[in-house]
C-alpha cells in the first residue's frame, strides 16, 4: 500500500470509528465544575444581545466554530460540503481536517475545497506541526493555505496519537524552531491547536513566544484519538497499549482558565468535550473567543446541511439566553457572571 493511499485509507478508518464507536475519553471536560450566577432582573432585552464576534479580520455572528475533521476520502466530500454551506447560512468559522493527503495526492483536494460554499466565512487550514520535521515548509503550509482560500492555518500537535500509531511520525525533537520559521514568514495568522489532551501554560507560552496567534487548547474530554487508534489497532497488544490512555491529558475547562490567567491577550479558541450552548457560553466565559465543537457537527453532516444549521441556532440561542439570564449585555461580561463550584 502506498503511502498516500495509507493516508486515504487513515482518514476513511477515522471518520467511520467517530461515527460508529465510543471514542469518548474517560476524562470530563469539566464544565460542571462552574455554573452561572442567576439574575432575576437583568435589565435587557433579549432581543437586544447580540452574540457576535470578530477574529482575524471576519465578523462572525457566533463566536461558533466546527472544529477541524475530516477531508480526503469520498466519504468526507458531502460532510465537508454540508458543513460549509450550514456554516455560510449562519456565518460562523470552520476549519478542515489535515490536508496532508491533498498535497500528497492532489486528485484528493476536492473534499477540501469548500470556499465555493463558504465564501464569507472564517476557515482554518490544517496541517500536522510534525510533518516540518518530515520535509514540510513553508511551501507546504503555504499550499494548503492556498488550497481552500483560508485566513489562517492550523498547526496541530498529536505527538500521543502519533506515537500510538505502527505508522506514526515521532519526530518531534527541534519543532518549536520550525513552527516559529513558519509563523515568521507566512501572510496568514498561526494557530496551534492540540487535537485532544490540551497544553500546559508553559507550553502555551513557548508558542506564543515562537509567534503563534492563537491557541485551539482541544482538551480532554471529548473524542479521545487513543481510543480512535484503539479501534483501529491491527494487533490485541496494539489495542492494549492504546486503551491505557484513555484518562490522559488536561482537562478543556481547565486549560481555559489557566492559559486566559496567563496570557490574557492571546487569543484562545475552546474544543475538547464542548457537547452543548452551554458548554460554549461557559468556554467563553472562562476566556475562550470560540467554542468549537466536531462530534455534534460530525453527526449532523451525515443528515443535511439543514441538520447542521438547525443545530447551529440551537447553540447561539442557548448563548443568548445565558447571556440574557446573567445580565450579561456583551460576551466578554460573562466573565463575571461564572463561578466554581467543585
């Protein structure tokens, strides 16, 4: 099997298992550990709020985004089309899946190619942080950039799902040099995102020193990828490894708030276990600018863009609402508003 076609069949073995399995981590994300203080008598009009956000020159009219997924299978061409067009309906952001198997195998791109649909939206680029140490460059990046028309690029960091895959590129010795090389002299804002189990504040500020513009902390919580390669595992002693850690990582409302304490000016975006409004009023309370989610878009996707954006709106009025019940007149008020309660 080549090694594009390893790639295809990789990401057609990932959407099936997201689809079809439990890959959920054995960690919470931790957002019953806040609620929000109730106002009896706010003094607004619902009507009145207004839930929108702007990020890297697009104004959004949620601070929403549908997480980075999938692209580079047959399978994934519809998904990734009805969750642009849901995305252009509501105009909220979306990033893609990594993109290394179009540059790869360019007759594999047109699942990525979503602007057509989304013209107006704020659209993340994705590619693996690994693969600079595997000959990737700016080149590269700027490639994938390119390939869909994106305002920014993710760089994502899985060095634990890597290391559990027979396949897996480990190389991670010298990256930071390279991630700051590309954040120095591509046009397009950096963001580095984990894919799962979150960052530490030291590592966090080593990307922000390197010249990262924001930070996707992806905790855990959510989809855990280890039990992804669990499933995909071609021996008992692979699956055995890859079950071992499924309580690993940070926690998502964790990361958030100790990265906002500590670098309260960069940018932060909040996925890892965000299943609800809720969940994103409370991310965004604890100093996210988006709340991104991927397995509720996912499995609305296979339905009908229809399906996505009805969710879509279920999301933002849920905001609303929060907004409305804690008195909070702009997102940034629901700051104050939240309180720890474990």
């Amino acid at each position: 099997m080549s090694k594009v076609t390893q790639s295809s069949k990789r990401k057609s073995d990932h959407l099936s298992i997201n689809l079809e399995r439990d890959v959920r981590s054995g960690l919470s994300a931790g957002f019953e550990q806040f609620r929000f203080m109730h106002e009896a008598l706010p003094e607004l009009d619902l009507s009145d709020l207004d839930t929108g956000v702007e990020l890297f020159g697009r104004s959004l009219n949620a601070p929403i985004l549908i997480s980075s997924m999938t692209g580079g299978t047959a399978d994934a061409e519809p998904i990734n089309r009805a969750l642009a067009e849901a995305a252009q309906a509501t105009r909220i952001a979306m990033g893609v899946g990594s993109q290394r198997v179009a540059l790869e195998s360019p007759e594999l791109n047109e699942s990525f190619k979503i602007r057509k649909y989304a013209p107006d939206i704020l659209l993340f680029a994705n590619l693996g942080a690994v693969q600079l140490n595997y000959g990737y460059d700016l080149t590269q990046c700027q490639e994938a950039v390119a390939m869909i028309e994106a305002d920014a690029l993710i760089l994502h960091l899985n060095a634990l799902q890597e290391a559990l895959q027979p396949e897996g590129d480990t190389r991670f010795k010298g990256l930071l040099a390279k991630i700051e090389g590309i954040c120095r002299q591509i046009d397009v804002p950096v963001i580095a995102k984990e894919v799962g189990w979150g960052f530490s504040v030291s590592t966090a500020q080593r990307l922000a020193d390197a010249g990262i513009a924001a930070i996707d902390v992806a905790g855990a919580g959510g989809t855990s990828w280890s039990q992804v390669e669990m499933h995909r595992a071609g021996s008992a002693a692979q699956a055995t490894l890859a079950a071992e850690f499924i309580d690993w990582g940070l926690p998502t409302a964790d990361v958030l708030r100790s990265l906002h304490q500590a670098l309260p000016t960069l940018p932060l975006i909040a996925s890892g276990g965000l299943r609800n409004g809720m969940d994103i009023a409370k991310s965004i309370a604890l100093g996210a600018r988006l709340g991104g989610m991927a397995g509720p878009f996912l499995k609305a996707a296979t339905k009908s863009s229809e399906a996505v954006v009805e969710l879509i709106h279920q999301l933002s009025q849920t905001l609303q609402i929060a907004m409305f019940s804690t008195g909070s007149k702009r997102l940034e008020d629901l700051s104050s508003a939240i309180e720890r309660i474990a």
